[in-house]
C-alpha cells in the first residue's frame, strides 16, 4: 500500500517525541537491530493480498508460542558478535597442539580474552536461533516465516557450528576456544551477518505478535474487490489510554463522510483511528477493533498537519492547496485510495474556506473508487451537500452544564451546530485575563 511521509506522522506511526508513535507503542523487539527491522516493516506495507495473509499467519503461528520464545539471545549478545568482526586481531592459530595456543594466551593475553568472551556468546546466539527454528517449524506454516527458518538451517548446517551448539560453552579446552574463534573469524563471517539479519527479521515479527495479543488486537478480514470498502465495529485509536470504540462503514453507496463537532469532541482521533487500523491491516497485523472488515487499497493519504514553510516563503494556506492538489493528482488513477482531511482550509477566512471546501468537496464526491472522511467546523456548507446520495453525515455530541463541556465521543447522524470556542476561553479564564488587562 502506497503511503506518504506525512501521512506517517500525521497518523504519529513516526513521532519525533517517541512516546506518542505507533512504532514505539508496539516496539517488542529484544534487539536493537530488530528494532530497526520493525521500522523497515512499518515503511513498507503490503500491497499483494498473499503477502498480507502470510505474516498474518507467521503471526498468529507465533504469537501461540511466545512465551516459549528463547531469552538466551540479547541485544549484548548481538553486539559482542559485531565487535568481534571488526576487531583487528593477530592471527589467531588453529592448532590441536596446546602450545601454540600458550603462546597466544601469553603475548596475546587481550586478544584471547575477547575470542574467549565471544565464542560464548555466539555459542549462545547459535543455541538461541537452533531452538527457534525448533520452535516455529510447521510445514504447513507461512511461508515468510518458514522461508526465513529455512535460511536459518541452512547456515547453521555446518559440522563446527553443530558442534558448538552440541558442546556448549562449559569448560572449553584453550585450543578449543582458538579453534572455534578461528573458525568464526576467518570462515564464517557472511554466515553469522546472515543468521544476525534474520534473527532480527524474527525479533521484529516477534514484536509485532506480542503487540497483538498484548493489546487484543483482532486480526481483520481482507479481501480484493474492484470496490473500495471498510465495516468497522469497535474500533478504537491504539495510542490512547482509555479509548471509545466507533462503529462505522464505508462503501461505494456512502463513500464520503462528512465529520462535524466541536472542538475536542473527537473528530481528529475518530480520523486517525480509521487511518490506523486500515495501515496495520495492509502490515498484517491486527488492528484495535472488535470486527474490522476492508477491501484492498492500493494507498492511503492524509491531510492533517499541514505546516507553512517560512524558508520557502509558503503560507499555510498554500501549503494546504497543494497537498489537496497532490491527492487529487494521486487519487483520480482509478486504484483505491482511503483519504483523510481534518479542517481543510483552516488557513484563510471563513468565507474563502466554505468556497474552498465545497469546491473540493464537490469534486471528490466524483470519485467512487476511494473512501473519504473530512472533517470540518465549516457546518453551514452540509445542507448545500445533501444533495449528494454518497455522502454521509455524521458528528460528535458536546454538551455544556455550567460552563462544563461533557463529550460523549460517539458518533451520531447528522450535523453538528456546536460552538463552544468562546466558552472554552471563558472556562480557561482567559477572558476573565484580559478584562483585567
């Protein structure tokens, strides 16, 4: 699925303030580097149905068994392997003899240290990825994941490497360890950056398969059909603490939602959980909800947080004109696209952005191959868009007690009339600032 860079942050997969990302709220892995595998697969969502279905299974098949999941590989282990082979070590001899490896003890007393250290920890590396081949092979199972098990096989299929696992790294003869450090250092190098590679391949599957169970996640159904369609039941926004769950479809009958409310009613949120759970179907993952039914889209885009550029000497608003002008280009190829747009046109006055507004949603309601939610407090242009059987209203209740805002964040039909900007200020005591100014 084709997705944008500010998409990524306006959906906060990517966050400069970590806490507050997608990445770091599913972030599982035990390494470093797989950290950085679960970034890769973050950056790249599926665009083939099979691929989709595949790590689905892979992590279905491993979430069963993570509690099984070997502890013996860390990230420290990773990292002494990695300082190994970029250490700049003296010949080390690959002798039965003890004499030879006495010398080496004696004048190259630094050098054996480390060889020592890392034979045990790569004996423990080589333990850890036997049992997790051990531990995941189905020969009915995913094929991404038995492709990379077989990997694993394969490179550890060496007469040494067997050996190492079988002896382990209890009272290992000085020679021995030479002989095993040799071994490693001048015959087996590419063999371990491969085993390293998917080692994190897995730690990053691993990841994203305790997430699933850690947060209930619901692995979705996914189909592909010529129409663009989303049916959601309870579902909620990953990143907040005590979510409300929505239940919401789009379809080609009702392909535009047009999303009215008051300020913090829950309108960006409801946008962004629908953009969320769309982009972890097309990962493979589940998404937060309780049912999640979609077809397969070809690409997501949002228009959330636009920014001016004071270096280019761009406003606001232009800025806003052309990420509408870039998703019209994008949009109108005939593939599916879901679109999200949160206060479009907030960058001029108000009656320029009812014109702009309708203007471009009269356009996009032309498009029936991909599904919109637009959000907006430009409530006066929804009676002039009824005339369109595509679009669907919808808004977020807010009530006020004594100057007390109570939001119910559940959607309801129709179109809200709500203003309470001036009452927020009221309520915040600015006002009450001001007089005394």
């Amino acid at each position: 699925m084709e997705i944008d860079k500010v998409t990524y942050y306006d959906l906060s997969i990517f966050n400069p303030e970590e806490e507050y990302s997608l990445l770091q709220r599913i972030n599982f892995c035990n390494t470093v580097g797989g950290r950085e595998q679960l970034e890769y697969l973050l950056t790249h969502p599926h665009k083939q149905l099979s691929k989709i279905l595949q790590t689905q299974q892979a992590l279905q098949h491993i979430g069963q068994l993570q509690h099984q999941w070997p502890t013996v590989i860390t990230n420290g282990t990773i990292l002494m392997i990695e300082k190994f082979y970029g250490y700049p070590f003296d010949h080390i001899p690959n002798s039965y003899s003890p004499f030879p490896s006495l010398l080496y003890r004696l004048f190259d007393a630094a050098d054996f240290r480390l060889i020592r250290y890392t034979v045990g920890h790569f004996i423990d590396f080589l333990k850890g990825m036997d049992q997790l081949q051990q531990l995941l092979w189905k020969d009915d199972g995913s094929p991404v994941l038995q492709k990379i098990l077989t990997d694993i096989r394969k490179w550890m299929s060496h007469e040494h490497i067997r050996e190492m696992i079988a002896t382990g790294n209890s009272k290992l003869l000085p020679q021995k360890m030479l002989q095993y450090g040799h071994f490693l250092q001048y015959h087996y190098k590419a063999e371990a950056e491969q085993l390293i590679d998917l080692y994190h391949k897995l730690d990053a599957f691993y990841s994203m398969a305790v997430a699933v169970k850690k947060f209930n996640l619901h692995f979705p159904t996914i189909y592909e059909s010529n129409e663009p369609v989303i049916k959601a039941k309870g579902l909620y926004h990953l990143l907040l603490k005590t979510p409300v769950a929505y239940d919401i479809t789009l379809n080609p009958q009702a392909n535009f939602l047009f999303l009215t409310g008051a300020n913090m009613a829950g309108k960006s949120t409801f946008i962004k959980s629908m953009g969320c759970a769309v982009y972890l179907a097309h990962l493979g993952m589940g998404v937060p909800a309780a049912s999640f039914e979609l077809s397969l889209f070809d690409g997501l885009l949002s228009n959330i947080q636009v920014q001016d550029n004071i270096v280019k000497g761009e406003s606001y608003f232009f800025n806003e004109v052309q990420r509408i002008k870039n998703t019209v280009l994008k949009i109108t190829d005939g593939r599916k696209w879901l679109v999200l747009i949160d206060e479009l046109f907030k960058g001029t006055n108000i009656q320029d952005a009812m014109h702009c507004s309708t203007a471009v949603i009269k356009g996009l309601v032309k498009i029936k191959s991909s599904l919109f939610i637009l959000s907006t407090h430009l409530y006066e242009i929804g009676e002039e868009l009824k005339q369109y059987p595509n679009i669907s209203f919808r808004y977020f209740e807010t009530t006020a007690t004594n100057e007390q805002l109570q939001f119910s964040y559940q959607l309801k039909e129709g179109i809200s009339n709500d203003r309470f900007g001036y009452l927020i200020l009221k309520r915040e005591k600015v006002v009450e600032m001001l007089e005394k100014l």
